[in-house]
C-alpha cells in the first residue's frame, strides 16, 4: 500500500465527520458522483436536509478511520465502494 492510500483514509475520515453534509469527504476519495450528490441534496433542500448528509458523513468518517489501512484500501481505493 502507497503511503498516499493511507493519507486519503485520514483525510477522508476527518472530512467526513467534521464537513459530512457537503460530501467533502467523497470528492477526497474520488468519488465525485457521490460528492455531487451529497452536496446537492443539502443546498436544494436549503439545508434541511443537510443533518442527514451530515449523520451519512458522521457515519463514514468514523468507519473509515476504524478500519485497518489495508481493508480501507481494498474497499474503498480498490473497490471503488461509494456508499458505507
């Protein structure tokens, strides 16, 4: 594993938890649908439905820096997962 892999877990975990509802952490890993998506849902709803992007990101944050560096790869620079 790149020690590059490792960066982006750290950056995406952080991301996630503290900027969530704007799909921050997505556009990090790659993922730019799922970052598009996130951040649309949360300025077209005005913010109402921000809170749940942001439990959405809460939740992938903390997933993401609680897995080992090499299953974090495996599913997430490898595996292309996009959601959980």
């Amino acid at each position: 594993m790149a020690e590059g892999d490792a960066s982006k877990k750290i950056l995406a975990g952080i991301l996630g938890i503290l900027l969530g509802c704007f799909g921050i952490h997505k556009f990090a890993l790659g993922y730019t649908k799922e970052g598009v998506i996130m951040l649309l849902v949360s300025i077209l709803s005005l913010g109402l439905l921000a809170w749940i992007m942001g439990i959405i990101g809460l939740i992938e944050g903390i997933i993401y820096l609680t897995k080992s560096d090499e299953e974090f790869v495996a599913t997430y620079v490898n595996g292309k997962k996009g959601w959980f």
